[in-house]
C-alpha cells in the first residue's frame, strides 16, 4: 500500500508532463549521483546534472574493496547533500522516483549507496528501484549522445560491453531479455590492459587512457612500421612475440562456446620483460612497440571473436542458426569503448554480413556514472511497472539473465504510477 505521508503529502500532479529521477551509484570505485527529467513516454530523458568523486588508487596499484567502502561511506552523503542543494531537492520539492545500483560490484561499495537511497526514499516517501549495473551499462545507448543525434538502437541489437570489470556481447531482445553471447573466460579487457600497462611502467589512475595516449603520442612513420612487423611468431626487431588468443589449430573454428581471454597478454609481457629486462629497464623503443602491439593485437582478439559469432549466428555464410535476425544496430559501452582504436576497428573490420548502425555513448557514459543507473531504473519502472522493496540487500554477482529472478520486486499500482510520472 502507497504510504502517504502528513509531513511530505505527496499531490498528485497528472498532467504536469515531468518527473524527476535521482540516481546513484557506487558499485566500484566511483561515488556518482544523478537528476534526470522525464518529458514523455516517447523522448529520451533530459541528463539535468551529474556529479561524480573517484577513489584515487593510482599508489597502490589496484581497488582495495575496503578502501572502496570506506571512500563511499565518506564521500556519498556529502556529495549528495551538495547536488540535491545545488537543484533544490528537499522534502519540500523532492525528486519523483530514486534509482541506486543495486549489483552486481563489490558489496561494501554497493551498500553504501543502497542504503543511502533507502533512507531517502523512506524520508521522501518516494519509490526506489534497484538497478542491475550492467543493464545501465547495455543503455545507455538510449539516452541521447553527440554521435547519435535522436537515433535510439532498436530492439534486437547487439552490445558489447567492454571495460574494467567485464567484457562481453549481449544480445538484447527486449528489456528484460538478454542473452551473453560471449562472454570473457578470464579477466576483462580492461583490467587486463590496466595491467600491462602497469607492467610497462605507465602510472595514474586511469591506465586505459593512459595507454591510449601514450601509443598515439608514437609517431606516424614509428607506427606504421610497427603495425606491418610480424608479431605472431616474434621475429622482429624486438624478439617479442604476441598471439591473439585462441587462433591455435587446437581451436575450432567455431566452437561450441565463444569466449574472450585477456589473461595471456599481461602472461606474455610479464614473460617478455623477465627474459628481456630482468636486469635493467625496458628502453623506450621497446615500451613503444610492446604497447602498441599489446592494443593492436588485443583490439584484434576482440573484432575476431564478434566475427566468429556473425559467422555462428549472424548473416555471415551458411552455418548460421539465425539468432541474430533483425539486428540492425550495434552498441559499444563501457569504460574500453572511449578507445579510438577500437572503435576503428569495430567500424572497419567487423563483417557482419549486414550493414549495422553503431552507437557509441558519449565517453562520459562510458565510464561508471548514475545516468544510466537513472536511465535504466526509469525503464525498469515505466515498463515492467516494479519497484524495489526497502529491504532489498547488494547482490555481488548477478547475472544479467535474472534481472527479475532476484527477489525483492514489488508490483506498481496504477494510482502509484501516475502519482509518480503524473501520466495518466
Ligand atoms: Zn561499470
């Protein structure tokens, strides 16, 4: 039963075309909060503001869940209590509807904000929805960007999440159905390009980009010489040999199961740097060309991999099985999608058999951040017409498949619904 409130009545307000989502996330590393306006069932929403604080990890080498919790136990309170004065959300003029990832991530991480928003849904007297992270993730692609000006993709596309903590190609059928198409067998490809580049002596907080930089600050000419020597079987000037992971005749041409694997590049330059330097540093050249072929090669692996599935399942051949009929559009989030070289090759070399249209949220999306968290809480609530109980607990691995098979979804009611959208 909707709780009505005498200190905070909430009026019912059908008509008024507008409502109001705060977001807030924190499954890793980043405290982030979110206002989103919603116009209609039809537009994309308006990203009023966000804010966001990162935990700086750059010393120790790595997130330390611990120091994750407690950063996020110091700073979401104070950030949330400068941006809810900032746009003037108090108990007098509170947000409509509160959305927090609810999993998967690290649970102390996690938790923090989750019980942040229940405390302010509980004083707003406002319905919460706890949101899958990577369903945030998957999209972001509807919600506008400079690249894709009014262009949402249509249901069914495909997705390649790429970043830090996962890399995989989802199939999205619908909202609530999903199907990984491959997912990785190790580590993610960010976390595995953060440690090579780490192992390359490159420092900061963000290796990835870092990485980036530092392969496109190499010369032209330098490049292209770099890019035509063989890397496969080591004879270069350098004697480093780098494989893209599971082209071996060992490997089926198209296996049963389609996987990624980024463990081997950082296995292969731990494995260079011993034989080559363990005596002294790596010289500048060397660094140069390690770091470029580490990108090139496992860029490659990435576009490999997705072409193996046009081939099982796309419009690629005749060994097809057809379940990627109908996809005409292809997104590319998460934090490893903002590398220019990647997308260069998802636009040149993926052969799909059919032409796709690409969708790259804008790299501020790409990265963790409560938009989407909002973005995807307000689908969650308009269509599927649930919300979360407030005793809903951090879930640490949560499949994207059972979004709806946690427990702790609550039916909205009609009267709840136009209480919170003012639609009737
Ligand atoms: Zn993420």
């Amino acid at each position: 039963m909707l709780l009505r409130s005498v200190l905070n009545p909430w009026v019912p307000r059908v008509g008024r075309r507008l409502y109001r989502i705060l977001a807030i996330e924190s499954s890793c590393d980043d405290s982030c909060v979110a206002l989103l306006d919603r116009k209609s069932p039809t537009s994309t929403p308006d990203i009023v503001d966000e804010a966001k604080v990162t935990l700086n990890s750059a010393k120790v080498g790595g997130i330390i869940p611990t120091a994750a919790h407690e950063f996020h136990q110091i700073s979401i309170a104070k950030l949330i209590q400068g941006f809810c004065h900032k746009h003037n959300l108090t108990a007098q003029s509170p947000p409509d509807l509160i959305c927090v990832t609810r999993g998967p991530g690290m649970v102390g991480s996690l938790s923090a904000s989750l019980q942040f928003a229940k405390g302010l849904a509980v004083a707003w007297n406002r319905p919460l929805v706890g949101v899958h992270h990577m369903l945030g993730h998957l999209l972001t692609a509807m919600l506008p960007s400079k690249e894709n000006a009014g262009t949402q993709p249509q249901y069914p596309f495909l997705s390649l999440l790429c970043s830090g903590g996962h890399t995989m190609l989802v199939l999205l059928r619908s909202l609530t159905d999903h199907q990984v198409i491959i997912n990785t067998s190790d580590i993610a490809a960010g976390d595995s390009i953060d440690k090579c580049a780490r192992e390359l002596g490159l420092t900061g907080n963000m290796l990835g980009p870092e990485l980036e930089r530092y392969v496109e600050s190499i010369d032209l000419e330098t490049r292209l010489k770099f890019a035509s020597a063989n890397h496969s079987t080591g004879e270069n000037d350098f004697d480093f040999k780098l494989r893209m992971p599971m082209r071996s005749p060992k490997h089926k041409k198209i296996p049963d199961v389609i996987e990624f694997g980024f463990a081997s590049f950082l296995s292969t330059i731990e494995g260079y740097k011993s034989a080559k330097f363990a005596n002294e540093p790596m010289d500048a050249i060397t660094k140069r060309f390690v770091a470029f072929k580490l990108q090139e090669v496992l860029f490659d692996h990435i576009i490999n991999r997705i072409n193996v599935a046009f081939i099982k399942h796309g419009n690629v051949g005749d060994e097809s099985d057809g379940l990627f009929a109908g996809v005409q559009d292809f997104v590319c989030s998460g934090g490893v999608a903002a590398n220019s070289t990647l997308r260069q090759k998802l636009f040149h070399n993926l052969n799909s058999g059919t032409p796709l249209k690409f969708h790259f949220p804008d790299l501020r999306l790409c990265t963790d951040n409560a938009t989407m968290i909002g973005n995807a809480g307000m689908f969650i609530f308009e269509e599927l017409r649930v919300k979360s109980d407030f005793g809903i607990l951090p879930i640490r691995k949560w499949p994207m498949d059972e979004l709806l098979v946690a427990d702790g979804w609550d039916k909205v009611s009609e009267e709840e619904f136009a209480l919170v959208t003012g639609w009737k």
